[in-house]
C-alpha cells in the first residue's frame, strides 16, 4: 500500500480482511460466518497466520476476536460497511483495495476460499469445518443439530461441485457402496480425478 500523509497505514491482517472482502470482483462477503472461515481456512493454508488470527473453538467453530476486531476497524476507517449480515467495501474500501501489494500465492488462495465459501448456506460451511476440523466443536452450538444432516449436506456440496466425491464420502459417513447408491438415487452424477 502506498503511503500518504494523515492516511494510516493498514498491517497484514487488515490487509487480508479487506482483501477478502473486496476479492472476486467486489463480491460482498455473505456472513460473517463465511468470513471468520475464510480467515480459518487461510491460517491453515498460510501457518505464519495462525498466531496472528489466533482461532479458538466457539459456539460457532473456529472464531478469532483478532479478525472481529479488524472487522470493526475497517469499518470505523469507513473502508467496510455491513448489510443485512454481509460486508462490502465502501467507495474508499475500493480504492485502498486498488492499491493493496499482496503476495499473489495468498491472493489466489483468498480468491479459492471466497469462491467456495460464498454462495454455501452458513450451515454447509459449518458442517465441512466441523468434518474436517473437529478439534473446534467442543464450543459448537450448532453441531448437534448439524452432524444428524451431514450426509444431507455432503450431497448438496458434491452436487454443487464444492467437493470431491471422497470429501463428500467422509463427510457423510457412510461406507461407500451405501454414499454410491444413495448418490444415483438422488440422480447426483460426480467425476472422480
């Protein structure tokens, strides 16, 4: 980012958020669920993040208070705003995007995880952490209702094409030949690779 004077400068963190927020086009981000996973998932891809976002197990999975606060920071510098539980950037916000120097190997990782995680109803985006990171659902206040639908749910991410077929496998916890037939019958068609 360039510097000018009386402007503040923003630190990596802030730089990641409202580069999630701003990737894909200016997408607004659709819940702060999605954006706290988002973060989640980019510290285990970038692991010198994970002591800076400092993700700890929640009623709603993994949640950083790191992330919360760079949230409302970038709304206070009138760079984010929030509507009806999604944030986008402000004309401003844009503008500071424009000029964000991000390393492009986090910039395509953003990129992937916004595009996975958008357009999944907040339940969907739960039950994959909760799968796939069971170590955040001790605090969990939605798992017990999730993990009765996770078959359900693994359907509806293969059919969308979110995940492969052995993710949707183990995330239905079926044996296979049960997830295969159960896959015809709902006429969902899958690739392997």
């Amino acid at each position: 980012m360039v510097n000018r004077p009386g402007a503040k400068s923003l630190d990596e963190t802030e730089k990641a958020v409202l580069y999630s927020i701003g990737a894909l086009g200016f997408t607004p981000l659709r819940s702060m669920v999605k954006l706290q996973k988002m973060h989640f998932l980019l510290a285990n891809a970038f692991p010198d993040l994970q002591p800076l976002l400092n993700f700890r197990p929640s009623l709603l999975g993994p949640h950083s208070e790191v992330v919360e606060s760079v949230l409302e920071n970038l709304k206070n510098l009138n760079l984010v705003r929030q509507s009806r539980g999604s944030f986008a950037l402000t004309t401003k916000g844009r503008h500071e995007f424009d000029k964000l120097h991000m390393n492009e190997g986090m910039v395509q990782v953003i990129e992937d995880f916004k595009d996975f995680l958008n357009d999944l109803p907040d339940n969907e985006v739960l039950t994959f952490i909760y799968i796939f990171y069971p170590e955040y659902i001790s605090e969990s206040a939605k798992w017990d209702e999730l993990k009765g639908r996770r078959t359900e749910i693994a359907v509806s991410m293969l059919r969308k094409q979110k995940i492969s077929f052995s993710k949707a496998l183990e995330m239905s916890d079926l044996d296979g030949n049960k997830f295969i037939e159960l896959l015809k019958a709902s006429g969902v068609r899958w690739r392997t690779v």
